[in-house]
C-alpha cells in the first residue's frame, strides 16, 4: 500500500510506503495555469484514480499508477454557476465530496457531469465568530465506518458526522484490496432497503388514460389501414397487420436476458418472415440486434464517436481537439441524440425498421431510437438469476455454489476466467456479463443517463435510490407496453393486442377485426386490411424457449441464504419488478374494460 501526498506550490508530489513511511519516489503534476497548484487528493478505487483540486472550479483525475492526467471536470452548483475554491477532497458514496475554501459548506458532485447533487452547510458545527482567525476554515473530511469526520484548520475539536440522506455512505471505498479475502462492499446483515414507492391514485389515473390512448392508436390505425377514405393521415405500421419495409423506426424490443426475450425475439423473427411473404418474397423488413453481450455496443459507439470526430469516455461523448484527443470536460460534451438530421447509418442502425436490444436504454438514445414504440419483459430477480447461474453454470461460475458466485461477485474479486484471480474491484465492467448479470441487471438497461450507467456495475452501490428512481420512470414512460416472465402467455397476447403484426394468424385477425368493426357500425372498405388478396397465413404461435437447464454440479436448488444474497446484490431489480407488476395490472385492466365496453355494444 502506497500514501501519495502533493506539496501546494512546487508542483511536486511524493509517494510513501504505507507502513514505515519511507519515500519511495516523487513526480512532477500540473493543474490550472498559470498556478499550477495543488490544494487536495483523493482516491476513487473503483476507477483506479486519484481525484485532485487546485483551488479553481476543476478537478483533475489521474492514473493510479501512472500518475498521468486521464480528464478534468469543471464544477456548477445546482443553480448551474461555476464553482471554484474547491479545497479538501473525499471520494464517497460514488460521489467526490468538496469542501470550498472560507466557506462552511461541502457540496458532493457527480464525477462525470460535475455537477453538484448534494450540498450541505457545516456553519453550525462551530461558528466562525468562536475560532478567532478567519484563516481557521472548515477543511478536513474523513470518512469512518457509518459517519464522517469533519474538522479544520488549527481546529482544537472534530465532528462526527452522519448524513441521513445518504443511506449508502459507508466508509467502504477506503477497504484495503485483496484478491482473495471476501470483503462485501455492502452490508449482508440487517434490513433490506426498500427503494419500491407505487403510483398515487392520480399517477395511476394518468398512467392508465395513456395506456388506454395507445390502445385506441392502434384501434386507429387498423381502421384507417382498412378504409379506402383519403384522409391524409396514414397509420403507424407496427400498429396494423402490414408493417412498411422502407420506413425505419417502427418497432423495438428490449431484450433483457433470462426474462424470455429469447422467445420474443423468435416470434417477431417469424412475423418479419411472415412480413416476406406477403410481398410475395421481394422487400424485407430490415432488423436486426444490437448487445452489450461480446462489447457489440462499445464498437458500434466507437464507429460513432470516429464519425463525428470525437471520442467515448465512460459512455460519454466527447469532441476532439485538432490532434484527436478528446477534450473531457462538460463543455465539449454532446448526446448524438440531439444532432438533427443525423443519417449516419453506424452499425445499421439508422435504416432498420425494428431492433432487438440487449443493452441500456443510454445506448438506445444514443442511436437514436428513444421514441420509437418499445415492449419490454420483466422478470423475478430470484427467478432471473437463478435461471442465469444455471444457464451458464460450466461457462461463467464452473460449478461453484451460487451463493459463493455471488458473495465473490459482492466482494469485487469474482471473475469467471479459469486459474485466474481478480484484485477486488467494486466496478465492473458492463461487458462482463457473467458478473453483472446479476448486478440488479434489469434496472441497469433501463438507465438512459450515463453519469447513473456508469455507477450501476458497481457493487457498493453509491447511487442506487437514484439508479431505482430514473429506472422505474423509464419503465413507466418509455415503454409502449411491458410484459412480465412469469405470465408470459398474458404478456404475448397483450402485445399482439397493441402491435397487431405480431398476431399468431393475420388470416383469422383481419377476420375477427373485420366483425368487430362492423357490429360497431364501422365501415369495412378493405376486407383484409391491407393483407394481399389470396393470402393465407400459416401462423406464428408463440413457443417459450427456457435454457436454464437442471444443474448437474454446483447448486441444485436455492437455500434461503442464496435467496436473500439475490434480494441483497439485485435489490434495485425487486423494485423494478413490483413496479412492472403495477403496470401490468393497468394494462390488463384497460384491455379488460375495453373489451367490455364491445361487448357492452353489441348487446
């Protein structure tokens, strides 16, 4: 273990070793021109960086072992102004918390944005008028077990400090790393928090007016695809039986793996080829998928960033400077998202009519699919992950006990390479998908800002009531429909209900529509809406596909210690679901009463 300690104004910095503090070596740094100063340090061992302020707005992170500067951030308050006298440092709780100079206040901020998301004024703790100099300034942070210390410059006292806001705050970042010890960056005793708040009466009420208009959209479109009438309005094709093979962005799917996207993804694939067919085997609707499984995600966003002249760090893009090093400051920071009229076409995103992706909605904002009508499956954390482990039992956790796989994955040390240890890590990389498919998983691809994306892998979780609340948003706003594992044939036919193309029989479908529409007293002009003449379907029925497999070796069944350590490490995923569970039942509600409401009619 190594102490780093930086002089002020001499542009010099020392390295010690931890148990006879003797020097073992020394380097030059430099900050803020035209000072050059440095006023505080600190580590963030998740990324492997030192964190260091020199008294203006920014703040600078280097290398742990090169000691080389990787980027800087610039510092706003949450009234948007700059802020600088940024003094004493301490990274906690995912955040870097900074005390500022001749001030009593610490503000906490987001290491990638910046921006502070928590602000706390210490004036009471001893007031400036009873510490008689006005250079005796609040200016030591520490953090303890469960509190933190404060004090000061020339201070006799020192504070502890516990923020009841800040229920993640555990001094855990300052554990020594080990490759083999079990060291859980969390708590595995005690109550398990509870991050689930449900709709009030009014968010249902305005939930269920919107799923009830996206039924009637649909009821809309089938009518007009079915009407000769030129009203200059034409239908959204994912909402008939004909989807339209040159219109891009109709349709997607959000396939989380182990919920049964599997068997989703299988029945669109027959409903595209069914879509073939009825152009007689001459257009294609394009589609096609898009994981973070195999970095698939990183290369497309790669391709991207060399496109527009810029670079990804940390999910984020970046402009280029005229040498092509990215300028990493929130400045020269951009969503591709936001450019208009962008037609770049990277990794065949841009064209294609539907997708299937097994990645975050950060990723689907970024090639441009954020309002594109999406249904998800939600699933059983318990039930996800063990039919995770199971699936890939002699792959990824070789026959370990589940309970230890996760215990290993808690700790920072698990890795599924054979013969190969891990120095404890809390941050994993999203790419590794034997580890962070059962970090909460769910949750994490319904993330769309990167500054929270970034976070989620990370097994002390400093942001997860964040992480829950953007999450369940998402889920509640940005998907067209949703559906749930465990009731999956429900789930399929409320799809077909919203997103009639996937219909198990577009034959039988224009038929029942068209009797439906004329006991309403709907002109029928065309028959089969919009299907060719002759045509005759032979079905897409929906066959869920489970490849969890009974465990030959490892564990054969969940103890309730493995069942608690899954509600534990994918707390945020339980909270997920019980909200997936609340829009289901709305959905199903609106269906039921519509249906109701027909049969009301034809009486």
């Amino acid at each position: 273990a190594r102490l780093i300690e930086i002089t002020w104004q001499n542009q010099q910095g020392f390295i010690y070793d931890a148990e006879t503090l003797e020097q073992l070596d020394s380097f030059q740094y430099t900050t803020t021109l035209p000072r050059n100063e440095g006023w505080g340090i600190t580590y963030n061992p998740s990324f492997r960086e030192f964190i260091v302020s020199d008294g203006s707005s920014n703040l600078y992170f280097w290398d742990r072992d090169t000691l080389e500067e990787k980027r800087s951030i610039s510092v706003t308050r949450f009234d948007g102004r700059r802020q600088d006298q940024l003094n004493e440092l301490e990274y906690m709780g995912g955040l870097i918390c900074c005390n500022i100079w001749h001030s009593d206040e610490i503000i906490c901020v987001d290491p990638d944005s910046g921006k502070s998301v928590r602000e706390y004024d210490m004036s009471t703790l001893w007031p400036a008028g009873e510490r008689g100099n006005r250079e005796n300034v609040l200016n030591g942070i520490a953090i303890g077990d469960d509190h933190v210390l404060l004090t000061g410059k020339r201070w006799n006292r020192m504070y502890k400090i516990v923020f009841d806001d800040w229920s993640t705050l555990l001094g855990r970042d300052s554990v020594e790393e080990s490759a083999v010890e079990l060291v859980p960056a969390i708590n595995l005793t005690g109550p398990v928090p509870d991050y689930f708040v449900p709709l009030s009466s009014e968010e249902r009420r305005a939930m269920k007016d919107r799923l009830t208009e996206t039924l009637m959209k649909t009821r809309s479109a089938l009518k007009m695809s079915a009407s000769n009438t030129e009203n200059g309005n034409e239908p959204a094709p994912q909402r008939t039986l004909v989807l339209d093979s040159q219109l891009p962005k109709q349709f997607m799917h959000m396939h989380h793996m182990k919920t049964g996207g599997t068997s989703v993804d299988g029945l669109i694939s027959c409903a595209l080829r069914r879509q073939r067919n009825l152009a007689n085997d001459t257009r294609s609707v394009r589609y096609s998928t898009l994981s973070e499984c195999g970095s698939g995600v990183k290369r497309c966003m790669e391709k991207l960033a060399k496109d527009l002249n810029s670079s990804v760090v940390n999910n984020v893009f970046y402009r280029n400077d005229e040498n092509g090093a990215a300028l990493v400051d929130p400045e020269n920071s951009f969503d591709p998202a936001d450019i208009p009229d962008d037609d770049r076409n990277i990794c065949s995103t841009n064209d294609n009519s539907v997708m299937s992706y097994c990645a975050s909605l950060h990723a689907v904002r970024t090639f441009g699919w954020k309002d594109v009508d999406k249904i998800t499956v939600i699933r059983n954390p318990v039930d996800r992950a063990w039919s995770m482990y199971r699936f890939t039992l002699n792959r990824c956790y070789h026959c370990k006990e589940m309970k230890d796989v996760l215990k290993e994955v808690v700790s920072g040390v698990f890795t599924s390479k054979v013969n190969h240890t891990r120095e404890r890590d809390y941050l994993y990389d999203p790419n590794d998908s034997c580890a962070v498919q059962m970090i909460g998983h769910q949750a994490t691809n319904l993330l769309s800002s990167n500054g929270l994306y970034n976070v989620a892998n990370d097994v002390s979780f400093p942001r997860e009531q964040d992480i829950v609340d953007e999450a369940i948003r998402n889920l509640r706003e940005q998907f067209t429909w949703i559906g749930l594992t465990d009731r999956i044939e429900e789930s399929v036919d409320s799809f077909r209900e919203i997103f009639p193309f996937l219909a198990e029989n577009l034959t039988e479908q224009a038929l029942n529509l068209k009797e439906e529409f004329e006991k309403q007293g709907e002109q029928v002009d065309d028959e089969l809406f919009s299907l060719p003449f002759n045509y005759t379907d032979k079905g897409c029925p929906f066959g869920h596909r489970n490849a969890g497999k009974d465990p030959a070796c490892g564990t054969e069944e969940m103890d309730d210690e493995t069942i608690e350590l899954v509600h534990r490490i994918s707390n945020r995923d339980v909270a997920v679901y019980r909200a997936a569970q609340e829009r289901f039942e709305i959905q199903q509600e609106v269906l039921r009463e519509f249906k109701e409401s027909l049969e009301e009619r034809w009486k």
